[in-house]
C-alpha cells in the first residue's frame, strides 16, 4: 500500500497489523530523526520532513537555528537535504508531528568542541568580554575562557577593544560542569596559534633575510636606519638584514657616546666593510673625508696657520694645526737663525703661528715653518773678511761686546778691543758707533766676529807704510828694498 497516498481517515480505518505491515513509523516524542526536506513553506521559513509516518514533520525557523536569519534559503537548506532534529510533539487529531534542532545543536556544538580538543582543530569565537585574568569567548551556546598565559601579548594589551570582534583559538581543555544542568568549563588557548605565526614570521623573515643578503657586497653603499644602540655599536636595519656600526666606525673623530652623535629612527648612510657569513661590518666614517683630507681642501702652501705643540721631538715640533690634524715644525724651519733653540722656549699646548711650506696629500704630511714668517737678515750683508765698518754697540756682556752690523748682531771679543786695562763699558756706552774689522764672517751660521784691535793694528801698518814711502821718495830706496833687508 502506498502511504503518502492514504489520508488521516484511511490511516483510522487500517488495523496495527496493517500498519505494522505498511512499516510505518510511529514517532515519539524525544526521538531523535534524521529525515529528507520534502517541502519548504511559509516563505521559506517552515520545512516539512519525511518522517515515514501518517504526516509530515514540521520544524519552524526558529526551532532550527538560533542564528538572526530570515529563512532557511540563508541557511543554505534545499529540498532533498537531511536533516537531524528532535521530536517534541506529535498529535492525532489533526494529525502532526513537530520537530527542533535547538536541543541537538547544542549537543554538536560541544561535540565540536570535544573533537577540537581532540584534534587540537581551530575553531572561531566571539570575543564577550575581558578582564585582568583574560578574555570570556563565546562559542554558540558555550562561554571559554581565555587565559592572559595562553594570549598573544599584544591582544591582551588591547584586550579592551576586542569585545565583539571574532577571534581563533584551540580547545585546551574540557571539563564536566557540575550539577544536571550545569555546563562544562571550557579553557582556550592562543599559544599554538601565535607560535605558529610567529614561527612562520620567522622562516619568512629568515628567508627575505638570506635573499637580501645574498645581494649585498663587501664595499657596497647601504641606506638603513638606526634600530639599537648600545655602549660601543648600533645596530643599523635596512630592508629585512641587519649589520653593526661599531663606534669606532661612526667618525674620524673620537666619540665618548653613541647617544651624542645618533638616535633610534636616524637614517644613516653607510659602507659594508667587511662581510663574513651573515654579519655584515659597517662603516660611517668610510664614506666621510678626512680630518687631513678636509684640511687639505682647504688650505694650501703658504697659508698661515695657528697650531698646538702637541709633541716634542729630537728634530722638530709636532703641531696640531686641526682637530687631528698633526704636522710638522722641523728644527731647521724654527727660525733664520741657525742657533736659535726655539724648542727650549715652548711647553706642549702653547700656541705657535706658522705658515705651510708642504702638503703631501699621498703620505698625509704637512711640514711647517716659522722662519717663513720672520725676514732673513743676513740676506743684506755685504760685508768680508778683513773688511772695515761701522758696528753700533748693543749690550756688554761678561766676555764680548754684541753689535749690529748692517742689521745682524756680530761680537767683539774683549781682547779684541784693543784696551791696556779695564772693561769695555769703561770706555764704551749702548749706542756708540765704532770701527771695526771683520775677522771672522760664516752666513750659514750666522757667525759674525770683529776687532777693534785689528783696526788699529792696520791704521798703524798704514802709517808705517806710509812713512816709509816717504822716506823711500827722498832716498830713492824702495819700500820693498827696506823690508827685504
């Protein structure tokens, strides 16, 4: 017999064996069934099942979903899905059969959870609120609780603004609610979550690393910024790599701190010096000229200049002409005067005004001079040996009287004074203008000697000759004759 042709009267007037016979299902109440959809009505908000009994069953939208949906079309159910609901009312007369899926929905969603635990499976929940302790999620019916441990950091710093937004987590543990009713403890967990990511940030990280790495060169030049610094290095980041600016790579000069001369978030320019596997040495001061380079750009032979003695040497001065700038001040250029022991008359730091006389940019030398600021005296005399001038007396000293003669300084020995007794000064006054012979004249040493003496000696020579030319007139007898005898 077919059923779905029979009516209600008909089912009344067939006996318990017909029906048996007929294998008609009899529902109950609380039976859990799983039945085709053979019918959506009430503008898609009705399903009408195939239970194989006298009637269809019915399930309401609201008995099937407690979703804010319309109609079971936004469910996504059709005609000829399977449907699994309990029955909660069957009558006679009329015949019906009601069904819902509220009860069974909150069963598979905690048989979902229990095979998320299981599994150790994803599953999405909605953020309910938060506190110190964590967050309270919401899986359909159920609460979780998400403990700040098993949190990403930077969510529970923002765990305030997270109520109401979907978040991912894994089931970590499931326990029996007390009581009939009561539900079970849920706890969640994003610890395999974030590590996950975190590890996947990482081999990412690792590999943009290797690839970036892989095109940068020893010498290359690199833009990047300060990411870290520490007492003696920072740590410059460009696109994904990393390389170390050592302090003594940051300038020509000395630099006590780090902090004085860069900050975090400073865009710096820099030279790869050194590549050894996965470290890249960096370099400011590479790309920077040099304290002599700078000076060197700047000045050139002849320019004076002000230095600081900064060292005393067997033949010469070291001069600091510019912060770490250091030429040289040989003994020879101190002064014209070759007995001059300038080096005697100054102490490291003192102040010295000099004029360049040489810059060799390919050994970065500067040799100095202060003789070329100071005229040369000796270059006017004219005076040789044997000749006769004029020598202004300057001082009296305990063996020689100093003068000036044609604008150098020239000594006279006081046995060269031609004095029977006494002291030159007993004579003689600062001022006075004498005659005398030079005896001695070597330019190179500025070495100038006279004789008062020996300008007597030729006056009174002259006068012999003299006198015996005279006589040699009246006699007819020659000098030459006379001295030959």
């Amino acid at each position: 017999m077919d059923l779905k042709n029979k009516n209600a009267s008909q089912f009344d007037e067939m006996s318990m064996d017909d029906l048996m016979d007929l294998k008609v299902n009899v529902p109950r109440v609380g039976q859990k069934v799983k039945a085709r959809v053979v019918k959506i009505l009430d503008e898609g908000r009705l399903l009408l099942l195939d239970l194989n009994a006298q009637t269809e069953g019915r399930i309401y939208l609201e008995q099937y979903t407690k979703k804010p949906v319309n109609s079971f079309k936004e469910l996504g159910i059709k005609v000829g899905d399977e449907v699994t609901a309990e029955i909660k009312k069957v009558q006679d007369d009329p015949a019906l059969i009601l069904l819902s899926r509220l009860g069974l929905v909150s069963e598979e969603h905690l048989s979902e959870l229990e095979d998320a635990l299981k599994n150790e499976t994803i599953i999405t929940t909605k953020v309910k609120s938060s506190n110190k302790g964590g967050l309270v999620l919401g899986y359909h019916s159920y609460e979780l609780f998400l403990p700040k441990s098993l949190l990403d950091h930077e969510l529970y710093e923002k765990r305030e603004e997270l109520t109401g937004t979907d978040l991912e987590v894994v089931v970590s543990e499931i326990k029996p609610g007390r009581g009939r009713n009561r539900k079970p403890n849920i706890i969640a967990s994003r610890k395999p979550i974030f590590e996950a990511e975190r590890q996947a940030a990482y081999e990412e990280r690792m590999e943009l690393r290797l690839e970036e790495l892989d095109k940068i060169n020893t010498g290359d030049i690199l833009v990047g910024t300060i990411e870290k610094l520490e007492p003696h290095a920072a740590t410059v980041k460009f696109e994904h790599v990393m390389g170390l600016l050592r302090i003594s790579q940051v300038s020509h000069y000395r630099i006590d701190k780090l902090e004085n001369v860069l900050s975090i978030g400073d865009e710096v320019r820099v030279k790869v010096i050194k590549k050894e596997g996965n470290r890249l040495d960096l370099s400011v001061k590479a790309l920077l000229p040099t304290p002599f380079e700078e000076f060197a750009a700047t000045h050139k032979v002849g320019d004076k200049v002000t230095g600081k003695v900064v060292q005393k040497l067997p033949f010469g001065l070291r001069i600091e002409v510019a912060r770490d700038v250091v030429g040289l001040l040989h003994r020879s250029e101190y002064s014209w005067n070759p007995n001059d022991n300038f080096d005697a008359h100054v102490v490291h730091g003192d102040q010295v005004d000099l004029v360049i006389i040489q810059i060799d940019k390919k050994r970065e030398r500067i040799n100095l001079s202060k003789k070329a600021l100071e005229d040369d005296p000796w270059k006017n005399v004219t005076i040789r040996r044997e000749q006769i001038t004029d020598a202004k007396i300057l001082k009296f000293t305990e063996n020689h009287v100093v003068v000036e003669v044609q604008g150098v300084e020239g000594t006279i020995a006081n046995d060269e004074m031609g004095l029977e007794k006494g002291r030159p000064e007993e004579y003689f006054a600062v001022g006075d203008v004498l005659e005398a012979v030079a005896i001695k004249v070597d330019r190179r040493s500025w070495l100038l000697e006279l004789s008062l003496k020996r300008v007597q000696e030729i006056a009174a020579r002259q006068e012999v000759q003299k006198h015996l030319a005279e006589q040699d007139d009246e006699s007819g007898i020659t000098i030459g004759e006379i001295l030959n005898k």
